[in-house]
C-alpha cells in the first residue's frame, strides 16, 4: 500500500475584486466593529459577472499543473467539492475535462462531492482512499474545491466569499494523512441549506447553524481523542497537535471553536489543563456536551457558549490561540467564507505563515458542512522535496501576492454587482462584458451563457505582462 | 489490505405506481410500438406526491438493514449517489442520518455524489476504496442510489422511472471488484444537463446523448481491453465475461451498445470473432471510433450505428445478446430509467434472473452519467456465505413479488401526477394527502413541506397486514 498518502502540493485562487468589511459596515448602517470585530473579518473577495466556480477551477487547476509542471496525463482521478450548483446534474468535473481532453487523457475517475462546506473534504478523502486502494494505477489525483458564496441583503451579507483551492494527491506527500486519527459527526439538522432552487441565496438559522458547528465540534473531537487512545493507550488533549485549524464561516467562530476545545480537555480532565484553567472553567461545567445535547436546548447552549467564549478565550484560551490558530486565519479573514475552499484556503495560511517550522508538525483540521457533515482529522507535515516541498508550495501560491494586488470595490459598486448577479443566477441568453482588465494573466472568465444555457470560457492570455495593470502581473 | 471487497447485500425500492408504455403509447397518440418495441420499454414506475428520492432511500436502507439483520451501528460509511435536487446543499445523506442517530451512531462518513446516472457507481468506487484504504475502520459501507426521472410532456416523457438502490459494502462479497479491470472516459459535453434549476425537467438533446454514450462505451471498453491485456498478457474480447450490464435509460440503447461491443471486437480483429461476422460487419469499418471522434461528425456516426444495429444486432448480435445481456434487462424494462439506481437495478436483474448460475462468474458493467462521465468494470461472483450469498440477496429483493404487487395507474392519472409535481417540485408551506394506502408496509412517506422548506415524513406501520390490500403485504 502507498505510503504517506496526502497533499503533494496545492494553489489556491480567490477574485481579484473584494470589498473592504469596514467600509461595507459603514455602508449597510452596522454598529462600527460588527463585521470586523463582531464577525472578526476584514476583507471580502467575491465573483464579478465575469466570473463563477467553473473559471475559478479551471484557473486554479491549469495554474497547478502548469506550476508544479504536472503532465496533464499523469492524473488518474479529479474530484471536485462546491456547494455552488450551476448545473443540477452535470458536476464541475466535466467541465474541467476540458483541460485533459486535450492531452488525450480522458481515463481520470471522480465526480463531485456534495454537502455544504464539506464536499471538498469529502472529495479529499475519496482521493486519499483511492491511493491506498488496489484501484489506484500509480498516477496522481487531484482535489478541487470551489464556491461561491453570496448572501441575500441582511446580516450574512458580509460573511460572503469566494475561492477555488486545488490539491495534488499521491504518496509521500509532505502534508501526510494520519488516517487512523479521524472522528466525524453526521446528523439531520436544518441549519443552512438551499432549497429554494431558483435563487443562489441560501436559507439560513444562523444562530442554530453556530450551534449545530460547536455540538459538531465537541462530538468529532471527542470522537478522535477516544481513538487516540485506543491506538496510543494515553490520553489525547491540545498539546498532542501543534496545530488546529477550523472551517472559518467568519474567524469568530474560529475563536470561539478553540475555547471549545480547551473546555472539552477540562471537561475531560486533561492532564495539560492547569489549575487556573479550571478554576475560571468551573462554573461553566454545566455546558456539558451530553446534558445540553439532550435537553435540545440550543438557545441555552448557545448563549453559555458565548459567555464562556467572552471570558475564557480572551483570557486563558488567548496564548494558545495565537500559538497554535491564528497562523491558519490569514486567508479567511481578507477572502471571507470559501465554503468548500475555506477550511484549506486556512491550511494555505498556515502553509504560508509557518513554512519553515512545519517540519514534523501535526495539524488538526475540522471541517463542517450544514446539514450536517463534520469530521476532526490530523495531518502530519514534512519538508518533502522539491518539487513538493512546503518552500515550494509557499512560493506557489504566492498569498501575499495575490492579496496585495486586489481591487478594493466601494460598496456601492458591490451591491450593484450583487443585483446583476441575481439576475445572472440561472439565467441563458445572454453575453458577459468580457472584460478581463482586472484578472491576473492565465485567468479564465465567462464570455456568454447562450439560449441552451451553454456556458463558454476564456482565459486571458499567461504570457502577456499587461503594462496598465502592471501589479497583477507580479500578483498572481 | 482487504480482500474481494464488493456487494455483501443489496435491496432494491420502486414505488408501486407505474403506467404501461403500451397504454402510454395510445394516451399520447404515438405510433403503435414506439415506446414499447421502438424504445424497448414496458412499464414505467414513477413517485406519486407522497414519495421522492428521500422517502424511497430511507425506505431502502431501513429494509436492507432489517432483512439482513444489520446492527445500524456497524455502518462507517454511507454515501449516495443522486440528480434528483431536492435541495442544493443538504444532502441525500444528512436524511438517512435520522435512521442512525437512533442508534446513537453518528460517526459515519461519506457525502452524495453527483454526475447524473453515474453518481452511484462514483459512491460505490468511494466506499470500495475506503474498505480498502488505511481509513477503514472494519464497519460496512453503505451505497444508496436514489433517483426520480421525469421529463417534460414530449418524446422523453416515456424515459422517466424512479427506483432506490442500497449497497452494502465489505471484504469477502459474493459481487466483488476487480479493481484493476476498470476503464474510464471523461469528458466535456452538453447532451443532458439541468441548467433551467426551478424546473425539474432536463434539457436533452436526445440524438447527441445517444451518441456520447455510444462513443463512451467504445473508449471505455478500449481502455479496459488495454488494461486487461498489459494485466494478463492476452486479448480481452466478449468471450472474457459472462455477462454484460449496461445503465439503461431505455432497453434499445442496452441493444445497441451490446452490438457496438461485438462491433469493436471485430475491429480490433479479436479471434473470438468469427469468419461470418466479420464479413457482415465489413461494410462498417468506416464506424472506426477514431475518424468519427476526429472528424466530430456526430450525426454520421449516430446515423450508421443506427444501421449497424439494425442489421447487426438482429442478426449477428441476437443470440449472444440472450445469453450475456437479456438477463439484466427486466427492472429496467418493467420500471424505467432510475439514472443512478439503473445500472444496479440492471445488477439485480441478473441476480435475480440468473442466481444459481453465477458462481464464478465475470460480470463486466457499464455505467454512463451525461455530461459526461462513463466507467467500465469488472466483477467476479460467488455464491458467498448467509446472511451475505446471492441467494439469499434474491430472496431479500423478491424482484418478482414486487413487480407483481404494483398499481397501474391510467395515463391520465399520471399525467395528472405529473402535473402536481411540477408544482411542487422546489414548493414550500404544503402537506400532503399522507394517503400511504398504496404503499407497502414500512414504507416511509412524504407528509409536509413547511414555510421553511423543511419536509417531514412517516413510516407506514411494518408489522400490520393491511388486509385492503392483501397483495402489497406479500410483494413488499
């Protein structure tokens, strides 16, 4: 069996054009620091009419093939995770054969995964498995997640975004699967959810959907740390991973899931809690995953858990996070939700904070989709070689590029794009401006959705440094 | 690693209202035989109001675990594959999760799967590769393909059917994989897809559906002959298996692609192919896969696979289709197009058909999902041990007993069916009539949709004998 199976390498790929979060609270009339503070984010990327899920995919995997210098015939399986549906039944994939077909390589398995923010997970893992598996025929497999997310007017306007993350998948990878550490929550709930067919706006019982994450949360990681150990014989508690990192809906959420956790290893006991933890702990025993999971009262658990969040993870939780979270919250908080993308656009961040002291390093990571699809597994990093090393995975993606050469839109001009969207949203018959002006070189755009809602693309030519728009040539 | 993992169980659900294509046929004022020798088909199952793909796999799953006594918390994994939407974010999955909660087991991983018919075969590689993966944690696996087929009134109508399909997944399966004998083709195409997201209905564009299927078969069965000869060291051609199963959106596809198969073996001189068959099939040497590929002349190449099957198949192909082909054909052909649960309804056929005659026997299958993505594989059958052998996977499905306890529904009452659906379909704030009296006991129903698009259903009693309806007590 393969060996090491995980990430070989990876890009990500979010819209050059964004709108400021202090701006935009401004803007919609919000209390100043309810989005940046409130909501802890600070900029949001999002689709102009030029752009949609397929483009960003079809970008984000012919920049990693062509990067990484990946024969297009050397992959054996593309899957793909989005919960940004442009076609009921025809999958991103097939869109993205495009790129394949034309080196005569059409024999790559895979279709896309669907729940929430947890198909990209899902397609992670399918492909991780099929490494292992006796139907693995030695060539790579490639993971792409990628969405759009956009909000009716109202209060989850602002936690928007949008973000293509693709993956290379084969052995000795320099971003490993531990396998055996693995816990997932799967459940019934109607927290978010699409059923209103016609629209691309969700509906959505935030406050239930917060819940739903944290009561996820505690069961995935309870879940991993009794089979930690089971396999080790000792206990499993934060100290036993470097890093953890959180599907980021907006980084609040990432705050509060940390203090979670530190509770869950007072509540368990945890030999790495100190008295002083338990001391400022111990009123809030009753938040006891089993009684609140029982008694159905999420509005009590809800409002515990921000109290508890209020006091603990300021004061006790504060360290830790900033050692062991904050690495992985770069992208998140100046792209907003990516959806399927967000949990690994976070693993990115890290990737980009932290690159030289990852060696040897085990990551954490919890993914969670409404509905809901939730599982807590470890990774375990190494230098790996070139060129599938962490240095050159950093280099790669070029973070700091790509969000230094971005087009801040003034709110105004964000709604209006949001309205045209909404019109856009399902609709055939009609061409797009075509222009390309502000996308990086190498970028694929929508041209024109015709009267059978066939959708065609283009991509702006790679080798051409574009002297009015000098910045995005070196940003992406 | 895992040993001859596969099909440990399987059960099959269609509703128990359906329409004769022979009526159908009069009804619309179609040409005598034009849906039931000109397509194939004869019977036709579809959802009544107070069914869909939800009700009918948590009916499928909640039958295969009792029937074959297994404790809802040895299930790791459950993944589904669908293009009936419902909603565009919550999955199939989080429904059935319902069915574990109960049993306090949540730690199930798997999501849906989407590419039209093919989702179900992407679940069941999925949950393959886990049984084989260093993830697995010794559980089953669980497979559900569920799926509604309704197309607008006009020449498709008559395609349409509605089925569930449940797969259970382990080591040691009387229908076990070979992984390695496995040919895919992937690729960008627009013959069936479901842009227009309000309706229920696709856009098809028949004629090039046909072909794209066709033309996937071909590449398909190249790649695994390919395959089988770099494995084996000798020809692969038809002689290779014992029978051949084909997803089936109407049975003259099955016909013609079984004729296309001998077609290709002719063309690649396979010694199978005898002196007369090759002098017949002389004329259609210019039907080489590769010219019509490049010259994109997709109509020729429909146009004379028309006419090598007409001449062809009739003669050369018939008897031979008989033996490898026919057995597989009758729940496509008494319920319809199910998209993904058809290719394994085809499967069941033949256990149902042939039980007692397939051990050690090679099963090849074909699965198609437009857009497109089309797979090739081969299983190997074996009696197997109880509760886990074909036998008892005959008695458990009771495919005869099913189909006998139906309700032929007049055409006019499934046109009005028809009709009540398009305007439900994406609805919310309404309940249904809840009437279950059509229903086998234990059968779960649709009973509300509520302002907030939630939807609610109910279990007809399974251990009362409803005496009004004596037959569905012992077909079901």
């Amino acid at each position: 069996m393969a060996k090491n199976v995980g990430i070989l390498a990876m890009d990500i790929y979010f819209p050059p054009t964004c709108v400021q979060q202090e701006a935009l609270e401004a803007h919609d009339g919000a209390s100043k620091g309810k989005y940046t503070i409130g909501l802890g984010q600070e900029c949001m990327a999002f689709c102009s009419e030029v752009e949609d899920v397929i483009s960003m995919s079809l970008t984000a995997v012919t920049n990693l093939l062509e990067k990484y210098k990946i024969d297009p015939k050397q992959i054996g399986r593309l899957e793909v995770g989005s919960e940004t549906v442009i076609d009921k039944s025809k999958s991103i994939k097939t869109f993205l054969m495009q790129i394949f077909e034309k080196f005569g390589n059409t024999d790559i398995e895979g279709v896309d995964s669907t729940n929430a923010c947890y198909g990209g997970t899902a397609a992670l893992f399918n492909c991780v498995n099929w490494v292992e598996s006796s139907s693995w025929d030695g060539r790579y497999g490639l993971v792409v997640c990628t969405d759009s997310a956009v909000y009716a007017e109202g209060p989850a306007r602002p936690t928007g975004g949008a973000a293509a993350v693709v993956m290379l998948v084969g052995p000795d990878a320099p971003v490993a699967f531990e396998s055996k550490l693995r816990g997932s929550h799967m459940s019934h709930a109607y927290d978010f959810y699409k059923p209103n067919l016609a629209s691309e706006y969700p509906v959505v019982d935030g406050k239930l959907s917060q819940t739903c994450y944290l009561m996820a949360l505690d069961t995935c990681y309870k879940c991993l740390c009794s089979k930690y150990e089971k396999l080790e014989g000792k206990q499993f508690s934060l100290s036993n991973a470097d890093y953890f990192v959180f599907h980021s809906p907006y980084n609040k959420l990432v705050q509060k899931s940390f203090a979670r956790l530190l509770f869950n290893d007072f509540m368990r006991n945890a030999s790495s809690v100190d008295e002083a933890t338990k001391e400022k702990l111990g009123p809030f025993s009753t938040l006891s995953g089993d009684e609140s999971y029982q008694s159905r009262d999420l509005e009590k658990f809800g409002a515990l858990a921000d109290t508890m969040h209020r006091q603990v993870s300021q004061q006790l939780a504060k360290p830790l996070y900033d050692a062991k979270v904050q690495p992985s919250t770069l992208i998140p908080k100046q792209v907003g939700n990516m959806y399927t993308a967000s949990l690994y656009a976070a693993l990115a961040s890290l990737i980009h904070n932290k690159h030289s002291e990852l060696d040897g390093k085990r990551v954490v990571l919890f993914s969670y989709g409404s509905g809901l699809t939730a599982t807590m597994f470890s990774l375990k990093l190494s230098e790996g070689r070139h060129p599938f090393s962490l240095s050159n995975i950093l280099s790669v993606m070029n973070v700091a590029g790509k969000l230094k050469s971005r087009h801040e839109f003034p709110p105004e001009n964000f709604v209006e794009v949001m309205k045209l969207m909404e019109h856009r949203y399902g609709a055939k018959d009609f061409v797009t401006s075509k222009d390309s002006s502000l996308l990086a070189p190498g970028t694929y755009y929508l041209t024109e959705v015709d009267s059978m809602y066939r959708r065609f693309y283009a991509k702006k030519p790679a080798d051409v440094t574009n002297c009015e728009n000098g910045s995005l040539a070196n940003g992406h």
